[in-house]
C-alpha cells in the first residue's frame, strides 16, 4: 500500500535519537513499536527491522567519532573546503588536518589583514599554521548551546587557534569538486554583497545561497520570533521554483527524459550551491527520488519519498537528527503531506493559506518549545500573508535580480524588502505577543504528541475546533505544571566575570534574580566590530528565564550598581515583566534611571528589613541605611531554603564582613556565595571562622584578567573544609530542593 514507508522511517529516526542516547526517545519508539504492533500489524516488523539496523548503525558510526590528535601547541596543514567566515575581527573556518577537521579561530589584527585574508582564503588554500589545540567547551548552563556537542555532531573534536597566518605559507591546490562549487557559491555571495545595498544583501543571499552572514541580527531575530524563519532556508518552494524553470526551458531544446536526467544531475550541483543545510538536502533528495520514478515511468506516494529521503539521509549522517532544521523541515512537510486531502479540500487560496499556517504551526509546535520555548501568536496570521509574499514576489525577483544586477530590479527589490522589514519590526519588536512556555518534558512533550495527533484526526473528520481544544488543553497543562511543581530551586549561573543567580521558590510562590551579569565592553574600530558580539542577557540569562517558562520575576535584587551584576538588567526588564526592583543605597539612582523606561518600580533594602513568601523569609543583612559606597555597599541576603542557610554577599570587602559579623556574631551559614568572585579583599579569615560555610559558590570568569579566584581564598575556604563550586570550571550551579531536602548539580562535573 502506498505511503507505507512512512512506519519504518519514524522508527529509524526515533532509533537513532534513542542511540544517542536518549531515555525520552526510547519512550517514544517503545510506544511507538507498541501501537504499530496493535493497529498496523503488518507494518511492524518493517518498522522494527528499520529500528533496529538503524539503532546498531548509529553506534557503530559513534564509536568510531574519534580524534587521534592531542591538546597543546602543534605545526599544521590545514585546508579550507569553504571560505573561512569572518565577522569583525574574528576568522573562524572548520577545515581539515590531516585526517579530520578542526574549528579553526582566530583574532585578527589589522583592517588590511582582515581585507588580505577575505581576498585570499578560498577554497581549495592549503596554510602551515602553528598554534594551540583545545578541546571546545560544553555546555555552562541549564538549557544552554553545547558548543562541544555539536561539534562532535559534525566530527570536529578541537578548536585550533593559530597564532598568526602568514598567507605566504598558504598554496592552492587542486580543488576537489566540492571546493568549485564551494568557490561559485562564495563568488555568487560576492556577486550579490557587491550589487545589492546591505539591508536587501542579506535577505537575496539568504534566499539563493543560503547564506545569512549578512542579514541585520534583529531581523533575523524578528523572522525567528515570529515563526517566519523558514522563508529565509531554502527548502522546497526553492527546488519547486527551480525544477519547474529548468524543466520548461529544457523540453524547448530536449526530450521529457532527457530534461529530467539534467534535472536530476543538477539537483546535487544546487544542494552544494544553497548551503547543504538539512532542509535543502530534504529538498533536492526527494526530488531526485520523484524525478527518478518518473524517469522509470512510475509513480510514487509523496510520504514515501520523503520517508526514503529520510532514510537516505541518516545512512548519510545519522547527527542530523538532531539539527533543529532537519527536524523542523520533515515534521512541518511531513505534517502538510498527510493532511493534503483536507487542504485540498479549502474553498478559497485564503482558507487554503489560512489552514496550511495552522497544519504547520501545530506540526512544529513541539519542536518549536523545545528548542525555542516560545511562540508568537501573529504567527499563523502572518504566515498566511507572508508564504505567498514571499513566494510570488520577494523569492523571484530575488533571482531575478542576482541573474540580472538591473538598478531598477535591484531598486525595487529593496524597496520591498524594507516594507516587509518594517512589516517585522511592527510585529516582533513594537508590538510582540509571545507566549514564552518554556522547554517541555518528557511528559508534555508526548502530551503535546498525543493531543496534536487527535487534532489531525479530528481535522479530518470536521471537529476542527475539538482538535484544537486538545492542543490547547496541553498548553494550559504545560502552563500550570511549575504552579504545581514541589520543588524549588537556587541557580547560580555561569555569566562569566559576573553574578546572576535565580531563586524560584516551590509551587513558582516567587521568583527572584539576584544580578544580571552584564557584558564587558571593549574599544572596537569599526571594522573590528562583529555583528552579533556576545551578549550575557541575551545569550545566558534570557534563554534560561525563558527554558524555564518564567514570565515574571517578582523581584529584580541588584546588589549594587558594577556593570557585572547589572549590565544585563535593561534586556531582562525588556523581555520579562518584572514587579519590582530591590536594590542598595548607593545604586539606586543608576538603577532608577534604568528602570524608568520600564515603568518598574525600585525601592532600597537595608539593614533589618525582611520579607516572608511561600513560607520562606528573606533577610537583609547589608548593607545600614546610610551606606552608599560601591562594594561595601552590596546588599546581603540571608534565607533558608531546602533546609540549608543561604547567604547571599554581593561584591563586600572586608570592611562590610567586620561590620557584618559585628551586628550578628552567632549567624552560621550552610552555603556561601562568595563574595566579590573569590577577591583576596574578601572572604577574610575572621568572617569565615563566624559563619562556617559547610559550602562555598564562587561565580567567576574562566581566565579573567583579576586572577580570581585568589588563593589566598581558596586557601582560607580549604581551612574551613568547605566544599568549593567554582562557575569557571563547574558550570552553572543548581540547587533542587523539597520539604525532604535537595542535592546540588553542576554542569560540569
């Protein structure tokens, strides 16, 4: 029966993430085998057969991701396969060493450097470089990009930083046939950058190459917010635009069959062309697959040739399951397949559009959370308007603009491009409506399956709104689930050179961020400058708040005002609405001026204050009312939480710990949070012979320029026997705790 193919290629792909491994897809295929081995009996040993060769496959291809090279400083050859991606002042490339890649990086130094290596590293260039091997660094926080993990993912096991690259030790050799069209690709992106003016550059080589290093940071961020992001990654409008050109021009000068053995070589070329990101390789494989049975005069069900090109793609690299876009690109195609009969069945293109959004939206949804947590709720209406926008107008005026650079095609496309800009900006950054839901676990994640499973089948049956009431359902049940939650939490987070710590207390009573972090800020020339530089709020802070489904922070504690305890506040106040701001003496009038636009109000907290919630009571110990000076004047929190006491110190000196101890001599504390980032100014010895930490939380930047933590500190903490977390090398720091107790975590073990 046709579109069977379907069964044995969902359990491959639940078999490789179940591989990985991973205990929710084991779940998942177990269940999965279950229900076929009930309703579809005879597609359960095609499926088990699929799981199980796919299972030992992925195994066999794990054992054998190994390096055989060693950290330290080393002389190599490297080759670039691709041009080398610069942004600013960094260079970074995955080339190959030998007989596996390295990501290399590097700082460069000069303007005329960055212009020499744009000119001269392409592919194809053979450099001797000597410089350091490192191993990348996982992940440092809850929920946080596992930068080692996906290089792993793509064979890569060290970073290598050169020292220099002197271009007079770089040869061009022989180009493979990928490296050519590597080099068309990089000339084509030229071609564009060259013609087009910068704000319509990036969308045009988005759009043809597949190339985003051009595209403004806040509109690719908009498109990602608003669930328009799948305009810009090629996929199968893309191949369908393309298939359909050539074959009409084709059968002009050649027969039906022989301009389909023209398509189905060029189908590859352009794969390499666009990118070879997953959703083109989906694209062109199964186009290749239709192309080939109608070149044998047959026939073949859509859901089976995409489930043969996901077959064919994890024999090619079983990782790309993992990729967000691999997933994204067959749910959401997989999802409009299955459910072609109903859109079919639309009356007008607009409840067509209109249902194709909403078939799509619900498809992704539970991908979208996991990886994003967050949806948009313009989303669906803007996709009815935009899908067609972009694929009538913007997608071929952007090649035809790229094939013939005319001023007025040009002209006209940016202007197009900043309404449809301004158009984004209206929606994602003036007038955002997202429901931040958080990540979902193993239990509503099958909750989210089983209820947009029913919606499916209730589409097709007419009780459309009943469907919807199931997703809904799950939403509101993954909603509560923190509100009915036993557990509370104390994180300290790695923010680098910096404090931020989250406190939610059980049944989410309250949730309070000690500190922000903030980003140092270095003097750049202009063209040192890089697009996206590194941002503590934006890449660190929010994407927890937002994993965690926080929505309200019911107080902001700003211990004081030093730019790595609130230099991040202004883009937590901008994401996450937040009651109240708390903070000491000598910071509020900064913390004011940045509150204002935020209309949040701020109060000080001194010395004998306190405040009760959840049945659990915080206390200000620090600083006295008539304190205003910087460190001395951090606030001092104290609070028992899962049975264990808690003192939270700030940046205090020794000056603040004497007058500490003076005005409570019997406080005794279970875990401290050292104070200052390990400064030899703090954590005196007197200090710590009265409160006796059984535990110590350093937050530190890894290889600062301060030298923190001192030794003298870790010495004096060692002569209390208390245990030592250090966020440079142990990661974030986690707490979970219940009536009964908690244990303590830590990303890096």
């Amino acid at each position: 029966m046709k579109g069977q193919v379907v069964y044995p290629a969902a359990a491959a792909l639940l078999a490789v993430a179940a591989a990985s491994p991973s205990q929710t897809a084991c779940l998942l295929l177990a269940v999965y085998l279950l229900l076929l081995f009930i309703r579809r009996p005879h597609c359960f040993l095609p499926a088990l057969v699929a799981a199980l060769f796919f299972f030992a496959y992925f195994l066999i291809v794990d054992h054998h991701n190994k390096t055989s090279l060693s950290d330290g400083r080393h002389a190599l050859s490297v080759r670039f396969s691709a041009a080398p991606a610069i942004d600013g002042d960094r260079l970074q490339a995955a080339v190959q060493a030998g007989n596996e890649r390295v990501q290399l990086r590097y700082i460069i130094r000069t303007a005329a450097e960055k212009e020499a290596l744009r000119a001269h590293l392409m592919p194809g260039i053979v450099c001797r470089l000597k410089g350091t091997l490192e191993r990348p660094m996982p992940a440092g926080n809850p929920y946080a990009f596992d930068y080692r993990l996906y290089l792993r993912r793509h064979r890569i096991h060290w970073l290598f930083r050169p020292e220099a690259i002197d271009l007079s030790a770089c040869v061009r050799v022989r180009p493979t046939i990928i490296e050519r069209l590597e080099a068309i690709r990089e000339a084509g992106v030229r071609h564009i950058e060259l013609y087009f003016p910068p704000a319509s550059a990036g969308i045009a080589a988005a759009l043809i190459y597949g190339e985003r290093r051009q595209l403004d940071d806040e509109v690719l961020a908009g498109y990602q917010e608003l669930g328009l992001i799948h305009l810009l990654a090629i996929s199968g409008g893309h191949v369908t635009l393309l298939v359909g050109a050539v074959f009409a021009a084709a059968i002009r000068f050649v027969t039906r069959e022989a301009a389909v053995i023209v398509l189905m070589a060029a189908l590859p070329v352009y794969a390499v062309l666009a990118g070879a990101s997953p959703s083109v390789l989906r694209a062109c494989a199964t186009g290749m697959i239709v192309l080939a049975v109608q070149w044998k005069k047959g026939a073949i069900h859509p859901l089976d040739a995409l489930s043969w090109t996901a077959l064919a793609l994890l024999a090619f690299d079983p990782y790309m399951v993992w990729d967000v876009g691999f997933q994204l690109s067959f749910v959401v195609t997989f999802a409009l397949l299955a459910h072609a009969s109903v859109l079919a069945s639309a009356r007008s293109m607009l409840q067509n559009l209109l249902q194709t959004a909403l078939a799509a939206q619900l498809a992704a949804l539970p991908v979208l959370l996991y990886h994003f947590y967050e949806v948009s709720i313009w989303s669906i209406g803007l996709n009815v308007f935009f899908v067609p926008w972009y694929s009538f107008v913007i997608l071929p005026l952007a090649f035809l603009s790229a094939v013939f650079p005319f001023s007025p095609l040009i002209w006209l496309f940016s202007r197009l491009i900043e309404l449809t800009d301004a158009v984004v900006y209206f929606f994602s950054a003036d007038h955002p409506f997202m429901l931040v839901l958080g990540r979902p676990g193993p239990w509503c994640l099958a909750g989210y399956l089983t209820a947009i499973t029913a919606a499916f089948l209730d589409w097709e049956r007419g009780r459309l709104i009943r469907g919807l009431t199931a997703v809904a359902a799950a939403t509101a049940l993954q909603l509560s689930a923190p509100y009915v939650d036993r557990k509370g939490e104390v994180t300290v987070l790695d923010v680098g050179q910096g404090d931020c710590i989250y406190i939610e207390l059980p049944h989410r009573k309250a949730v309070y961020l000690i500190d922000t972090g903030g980003t140092p800020e270095w003097a750049k020339e202009p063209w040192g400058k890089r697009s996206r530089p590194f941002s503590v709020g934006r890449d660190v802070v929010m994407p927890f708040l937002k994993a965690q489904g926080v929505r309200t922070i019911d107080k902001l504690i700003l211990t004081h005002d030093d730019a790595d305890h609130i230099g991040s506040a202004p883009e937590v106040l901008e994401e996450v609405k937040v009651k109240e701001i708390v903070t000491s003496p000598g910071a509020l009038p900064r913390v004011q001026k940045m509150a204002r636009p935020f209309s949040v109000p701020v109060k000080i907290a001194v010395r004998g204050e306190e405040w009760t919630e959840g049945g659990v009571r915080f206390f200000v110990l620090h600083p006295e009312k008539d304190n205003h000076e910087d460190n001395n004047g951090s606030l001092v929190l104290f609070a028992r939480l899962g049975g264990l006491a808690w003192l939270f110190t700030g940046d205090m000196e020794k000056e603040a710990e004497q007058a500490l101890i003076h005005a409570y001599p019997t406080l005794r504390v279970d875990v401290l949070k050292v104070a200052h980032h390990g400064s030899k100014t703090s954590t005196t010895e007197p200090f710590l012979r009265t409160v006796k930490p059984r535990a110590a939380i350093i937050s530190v930047g890894r290889y600062n320029r301060y030298g923190h933590p001192s030794p003298e500190v870790l010495m004096r903490l060692g002569q209390q026997r208390a245990i030592i977390w250090r966020t440079d090398e142990n990661g974030a720091i986690r707490y979970v705790y219940d009536e009964n107790g908690g244990t303590f975590q830590v990303m890096k073990p």
